[in-house]
C-alpha cells in the first residue's frame, strides 16, 4: 500500500495520503494464485470463505456511512471528519456492523467511489457507529420483568 496521490481532477483530495492500492485484473488473479495453496494448507475451502467474505462485504459494508460519499464524489466520512462532527451519524443510520461476525477484527472502510470509478482501493480508519441499534432501550437493564413499548416521540421506552 502507498499513500492515495489525487492525479486527475475527479480525485478527491481529501483522500490525499490514505494507504491505498490500484486494483485491476492482474492485482487480484495473483492474490487467487497465492490464497489458494494458505486455504489449502489451513483447511478452509475458497468455495466457503470467498463467497461469505463477498456477501459480507457486499450486504453489510455497503450500508456502512464511511463506505458512502456526497458533494459529487469528492467529500467523505472520513475518521477524522466524524471525531469531530460525530452528529453525522444521524438517528436512522443503519449500524450494519453489529450484525457482521467478524467485526472485531475489522478497523478499515473502504469509500465505494474510488473503487468502482477507478479502480483505487483507499483505506480509511472505520469509526463504529456511535448508537445502538433499538436506541432508548438500556440493553444491561433488560431484566426478566422488563417490557419495551413504542413511543412515537422516542423510538423505544421503557416500562
């Protein structure tokens, strides 16, 4: 990986500098060649991990705000802009994350737009989301009596 240099102008600049990767056909036959012997060697078939690993990446990852843009492109929800505005993260925001069993491990995003405009593989700190997924219910309260009404105002309260 190196360093994202914008060359043309549709590139954004505010991916200056991230690690990244140019990705074409080649780059990723020559991965296949090389993960098959390791999958071999440790016991796990491509026909299991690859198509899990794509469907997890193209269900859940998709629905991640970082993997997203806006401003034609150019603009994006970088770790640094989140720290800092963390209202970004709107209320109906899905959290796709907590649904991925291998989310623990996960600490990068990849923006869409650079990846399927040109090919670029850009790697951006991901930032979890900020709310739980039913937000107003107090998830360590939850006892055996405890019963959760809808409220309009509210989304979930308690009883």
């Amino acid at each position: 990986m190196k360093p994202f240099v914008p060359t043309k102008e549709k590139h954004s600049k505010e991916l200056a500098g991230k690690s990244s990767v140019h990705v074409w056909e080649r780059f990723t036959d020559q991965i296949a060649l090389w993960s098959q012997p390791f999958l071999k060697k440790i016991g796990i078939s491509h026909m299991v991990i690859n198509p899990a690993l794509w469907v997890l990446s193209r269900t859940l990852c998709a629905e991640h705000l970082q993997t997203s843009s806006f401003g034609k492109g150019q603009s994006f929800y970088t770790a640094e802009k989140l720290k800092k505005n963390p209202h970004l993260w709107s209320k109906n925001r899905k959290n796709p994350c907590e649904f991925c069993p291998i989310e623990k491990f996960c600490k990068w995003c990849i923006p869409a737009n650079p990846y399927y405009t040109d090919g670029w593989l850009i790697r951006i700190e991901r930032i979890p989301h900020s709310s739980s997924r039913l937000s107003g219910i107090d998830w360590v309260g939850l006892g055996p009596n405890y019963k959760v009404r809808k409220n309009k105002n509210r989304g979930a309260d308690h009883v």
